[in-house]
C-alpha cells in the first residue's frame, strides 16, 4: 500500500501478557517513529530510527518497552508484562529523511489491557 | 509539565461560523506543525512554520507562527462538517539532532462543526 500499515488495529489482551505492534513504513522512508496517545493526552514520543544509526529510545516510559527496526523497513514494538496504563493508541510514523520532515502516520494500534 | 497548551479543548460551532484555536509555549520552536486527526485514524499534517511571523493559508485554514516562535494559532472560516476533527499543533526544538525529530504535541482542539 501507499501509506503507512499498522497491525493489528485492535488489540485486547490482560495484564501480564506480552504485546507485539508490527508497522510497515512507507516505502523508500529511512525515518521511522513511534508514538503513544493516551485518552486525553498529547503524542508521546517513544523511538526514533534512522537509516542504520542507533535508534534513540530516550522516550521508552520502562525497560518493558522495546522496539526493532529489521532491514531498514518493517519495526516491532514490544510491550512486556503489560500494564493497564499501557491501554493507549500507539502510532507509527515515517519520514524520507528524518529531521523536521513530513510525518506520514498510520492508523495506529489500539491497545486495551484488562 | 505540557509544554504545548492548546485551547479551547473542546469546540462546538454552526456550519459557517468562523474560529480560531491556539497553541502556546513558554518555550522557542524552530518550527510548528499543525495535524488533524479523524477517529480511529493517524494525524495527517496540515501545515509547517518555520519562520517568526509567518502566516499560510490553506483554503479556509490560516495559520499563524508568532514573532517569538512561542505561539501559534489557526483560524477557519465558515467551517464545514468535514473540518470536524482534533486537531493538534506539534513544536520541533531544533533543526537537527534529537530536538528535531521528537515533537512535542499539544494535547488538542476537538472541533465539532454542525451542520
């Protein structure tokens, strides 16, 4: 497809379990970002990947949070030992370049912890 | 500490009517970005400012950055249904490194627009 996928859309699952959110950014973009929004929140900035350089995953809220991005493309967030203040929309977004460029952001996941 | 406020946080007009939501900061941005967002979708950028001052208009949508990079407003004039939406505001820190590619959002406007 043209735009960014985000999968699943939807996702239940309890406390305790572990969660995977699969984003497949546009193609060609070196940029790739993940975002949280909580009910009545702003984006919250989560990880940022570029090209081959290190990720920065200063906004990571825990050491239960973990991403990957395989060969420049598809990334994968990981939320271990869910939390219910995990519940939230996490969005991915991607860029041609990085650095001020036009973010194009998918539909995002929802994801509700019991 | 929510470094973007944006107001009013809930919007409800007449098809028609005019109106205009604002993002302010006691902080500089290099640049701001507007996005709106419809229910169960990604933001979809609306504009960027760059410059002090700076004024873009998009159709019916005027944005505004101010002179001191603090602030930043968009007006509409004679709303439509599909203007209906949230609609954020989104401040870089820098033009390079970290401060350039971690936005600070605001928590949005929810504009409802009645026909």
């Amino acid at each position: 497809g043209a735009g960014v996928s985000q999968s699943p859309s939807n996702k239940v699952t309890e406390k305790g379990k572990d969660v995977e959110l699969r984003c497949d950014p546009i193609s060609g973009h070196t940029a790739l970002y993940w975002y949280r929004q909580s009910l009545g929140q702003g984006l919250e900035f989560l990880i940022y990947f570029q090209g081959n350089s290190a990720p920065d995953k200063s906004g990571l809220p825990s050491d239960r949070f973990s991403a990957e991005r395989t060969g420049g493309s598809v990334s994968t967030l990981t939320i271990q030992r869910t939390q219910q203040e995990d519940s939230a929309v996490y969005l991915c977004a991607s860029s041609l370049t990085g650095s001020n460029e036009k973010l194009f952001f998918g539909s995002g996941t929802q994801l509700s912890v019991l | 500490t929510q470094l973007l406020e944006q107001s009013p946080q809930f919007l409800s007009i007449q098809e028609g009517e005019n109106l205009t939501v604002y993002c302010n900061s006691s902080s500089v941005f290099s640049s701001l970005q507007w996005y709106r967002q419809e229910p169960g979708e990604g933001p979809v950028l609306l504009v960027t400012v760059v410059t002090g001052g700076e004024v873009k208009k998009l159709k019916r949508l005027t944005f505004q950055f101010g002179d001191a990079r603090k602030d930043s407003s968009l007006h509409i004039t004679a709303a439509q249904p599909g203007d209906t939406g949230l609609y954020l505001c989104a401040g870089a820190k820098g033009n390079s490194g970290a401060g350039s590619y971690q936005l600070t959002f605001g928590k949005g406007t929810k504009l409802s627009v009645i026909p």
